[in-house]
C-alpha cells in the first residue's frame, strides 16, 4: 500500500485493535523503519502494544519479524480534543486505508434572544427557531438545539425600552422586506441559488435599496 506522509487517511486495525479508541481518521505525520524508530530512540512496545495490556513476550516478541518487513507509521488522530498520536506497525492496518476523506465545518451558535414578558412569547419563539433551522438547513432540532430560560427581575421601565427598541428593529427590517418586494423584478433569478448565494444576494440588494432611500431623503430635505 502507499501511503503518503502528511495526508490524511481513515485507517481501520486488526484485532486486538479493531476498536473505536484505534480505529478512525488520521493524519500522518512519519513513516519509520524499524531501525529508524530505535535510532529515535522510540519505544514502540511501551507506545502500542503495552496500553491494551498485551504481553511483550507473548505478543510482542513474535511480532518482531511482521514489524520489521513493513513500516512503523506515525498518525495523529483527527476529531479529538486533545492530542492523540500513535505509532502502528503495517501489519495491524486493516485493509487499504481510505484515501477519500475532507475536512468540514461543524456549526455551532449560542444566541442570546432577550427579555420578554411573557412565557407564552419565549415558545412560540422557540417553535420557530426550530422550524427555521429544520427548513434552512435540515437539522434535527431536538437534537441540536440547548434552551436556558431564567428569570430575570428588573423595573418596568426599563422593560419598555426593551421591547420598544426590539419593535423599533421589526418595523425597520418588514420595512425592508415591502421595499424589496417593490423590486423583486428587478432581483435576480435566485431559485437555483443555494440558500448561502441567496442571503448574500439579497443582502446586497437590501444594501443598493438602503443607498435609494438615502438619495430620496437627501433630495427631500433639500426640497425642503
């Protein structure tokens, strides 16, 4: 098999090691010789063989001619918290490890909603949220969605500045929703667009509306 230093690969371990703390996506770092390993002073008894408890006269010792015909690989563990790096003999590899593997992004957001007055507001925002997420990107919300509700005491006030500053943002933004309704001619085709391509289309045209309405302004005040 060839494998190549510095990709990336998914190996799979003959037993005693077909388990999930061996089995998995690595990336490899080194390839050694045997005598290359013991030049780096590398002892890989004590590395591999001695953490699943198995004997060094037994296990070990008979293994000796295996290890010595093949190459020593050292791999570093991908999708860990901490650093996991491993040294293998050739010959526990299962298989020929699997080459087609990439890197993705896994997405996470914490959003703080704010202060409502009202349970019944908190969930029915909750069901949306939940909806939202199911149709824009097909996640499992039961899953993948944390709630943390406390109570919060404060002067009613300030509540109002609250709650008034949030309607304030509403309005500006279905504002903007009726403006670009007017111009929907005039938006391109976004249909076969991604939903990532859509928001950043409209998006800027939400941007080009924004600099009308400004130059509107400015003509009226002057007018004025």
């Amino acid at each position: 098999m060839r494998i190549i230093p510095h990709y990336v690969y998914e190996f799979k371990f003959i037993e005693p090691f077909n388990t999930d703390d061996y089995n998995g996506i690595y990336k490899v770092l080194a390839i050694y010789s045997f005598d290359e390993l013991l030049i780096n002073e590398i002892d890989l008894y004590s590395e591999t063989y001695e953490p699943l408890g198995l004997n060094k006269d037994t296990d070990f010792y008979p293994k000796l001619p295996d290890i010595k015909d093949g190459k020593i690989y050292k791999l570093l563990k991908l999708n860990e918290k901490y650093e996991i790096i491993k040294y293998m003999p050739e010959y526990l590899i299962d298989g020929i490890p699997v080459a087609s593997v990439k890197k993705y992004y896994d997405l996470a957001i914490a959003l703080h909603v704010g202060i409502f007055d009202k349970y019944e507001e908190i969930e029915t925002l909750r069901n949306d949220i939940e909806e939202l997420a199911k149709y824009r990107t097909g996640i499992d919300t039961c899953e993948a969605v944390t709630y943390s509700v406390k109570e919060k005491w404060m002067s009613v006030d300030d509540y109002l500045d609250i709650e008034n500053e949030r309607k304030n943002l509403i309005n500006d933004l279905k504002a903007i929703e009726d403006i670009n309704k007017v111009y929907s001619d005039k938006v391109v085709d976004v249909s076969t667009k991604t939903y990532f391509e859509q928001a950043k289309m409209l998006t800027k045209r939400i941007q080009e509306i924004k600099s009308i309405i400004s130059a509107y302004e400015a003509t009226l005040i002057n007018m004025s």
